[in-house]
C-alpha cells in the first residue's frame, strides 16, 4: 500500500447499481479521503440512501468497485464483517432497540460482536453518553426520551465500536425543529474531532460549516460536486440551481 492509499477511506469507482430492472445508481465516481466531511443532497429518490448503504453493505452493488479502509467490497463475509466494524452508521429513525436501556444499546454490539468484557463495554459507553450529553439518561428506555435524545443515543451507540467513517442518512429528518440543533452540535464536534464522515442531509447551514464538500445527487447520478461556497454561491448545473432554489 502507498501512502495515498492510506489517506483514502472510500473510494466508489465506476459503481452500478439496479434494483430488479431499475437502474438506481449509476456510474458513482467518489474518492473521500481520510478526515473528509462529505454532505450528500439532493431530492427524494435520487438514490443518496442506497449509495450510502452500499458502503457498509447494507446493500450490494452490481458493478464497479467499493473501497472501504483500503478493502474491496464483495461477496466475502469476512471483509464485509470487516468493513461494518471501521463503518458506523446513524439513520432517520434512530433503529434503538426500544426493549433495552440506552447504556444496553450502548454495549449491545460491544460485549457481543466484540467480546468487550461488560464493565468495560459500559466504561466506554458511559464516555460517549457523556460525549453526547445525556450521561444521565443512561437506565432509561428510548420510549422515554425525546427524538433528539434518541439520535444522540444512536450516534453513541455507533462510537462505541470505535469507527473510522461515520455515515449519516438524514439524522435529523424525523426530529421536531427544536431538536435538530443538539444533533447537528454533535456532528460537528464529531468532524471537529476528525472523522471522516458522509452526512445525506439537507441541513445546508450544516453543510456550510463543516463540508470539505458537497455532493449533488439526482436520478441516481452524480450531477455536481464543489466545496460550499462554491456550490452554493454559483451551482453549475441547472438541475443544482433548481434544487437549491426549492430548499433555500
Ligand atoms: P433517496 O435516499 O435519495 O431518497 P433512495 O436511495 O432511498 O433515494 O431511493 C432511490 C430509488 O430507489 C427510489 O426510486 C426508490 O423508490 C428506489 N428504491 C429504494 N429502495 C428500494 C428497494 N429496496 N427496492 C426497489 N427500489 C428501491
Ligand atoms: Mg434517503
């Protein structure tokens, strides 16, 4: 391996993908280095989700190349286990299991995937409850916190498998506006950390403070990529123009 490979954390080469006959993605070209923030919109169906699931897997691409920390996707359990163990990945929904405590949802994977010892999985736990400011709801159920809690939990939850890629779908979709901020904050002290993230958001206040770069989707392709001031002060595709008009 080449240094420059070591300062890529993904790299998407000429990547397919159909559903059925469907043709969803089609010839992705993204090279994300490590430390990059990289903010995807673009409208609904464009196929930013389906992109973000094939590179932790949750689903399979049917051409091209995915890779991940320097390990090509394929049909090989043993790199995909690989890959979900550098990859964490917070949804709209938050997907907690609503049965067990926060700090249980916490150390689930830990203690299980990987044989942390359980007052240890529950030290580190404790740490990212902290880091995400809600140590003290950590015996409560997610039935009982607020949707902004709950995506806090669930972006501790994937920090405790200690992750190099963070990646983001809509994580702040589902939430009533008063809470969007208290998740945002913590994505950002995220990136300020370091991490190398793919945040699918129409946060644009969020893309301007903390994207490298800025990604545009639409009908599975990707249409436009620059950093913020560029994007969004002279968007070169029409189809750019004509999203940001809706959004802005
Ligand atoms: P976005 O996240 O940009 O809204 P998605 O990646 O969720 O877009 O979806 C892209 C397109 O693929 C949409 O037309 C959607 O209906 C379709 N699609 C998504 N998931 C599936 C699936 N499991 N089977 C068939 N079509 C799907
Ligand atoms: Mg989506």
């Amino acid at each position: 391996m080449t240094q420059s490979d070591i300062d890529i954390a993904i790299q998407l080469i000429g990547m397919h993908k159909w559903y059925g006959e469907f043709h969803v993605l089609k010839d992705i070209n993204l090279t994300v280095e490590r430390g990059e923030k990289i903010v995807v919109c673009g409208p609904s169906g464009s196929g930013k989700s389906t992109m973000i699931r094939c590179i932790n897997r949750l689903e399979e691409h049917q051409q091209g190349q995915i890779i991940v920390d320097g390990i090509e996707l394929t049909n090989d359990v043993k790199k995909i286990d690989e890959i979900r163990r550098e990859v964490g990945m917070v949804f709209q929904h938050f997907n907690l299991f609503p049965h067990l405590t926060v700090l249980e949802n916490c150390t689930l994977a830990p203690i299980w995937v990987r044989k942390t010892p359980k007052a240890e999985a529950e030290e580190i736990a404790m740490k990212f409850l902290e880091r995400v400011k809600i140590p003290e709801q950590a015996l409560k159920y997610p039935g009982q916190l607020s949707g902004g809690q709950q995506q806090r939990v669930a972006i501790a939850r994937s920090l405790c498998m200690n992750p190099r890629i963070m990646l983001f779908d809509e994580p702040t979709s589902a939430l009533d506006p008063e809470m969007i901020s208290e998740v945002l904050d913590t994505m950002i002290s995220l990136a300020e950390e370091g991490m190398t993230m793919i945040c699918v958001t129409h946060e644009m206040g969020f893309a301007k403070t903390v994207a490298d770069r800025v990604i545009f989707m639409d009908e599975g392709e990707i249409i436009e990529q620059a950093p913020p001031t560029e994007f969004f002060e002279n968007p070169q595709s029409e189809r750019t123009q004509l999203f940001l008009s809706q959004i802005l």
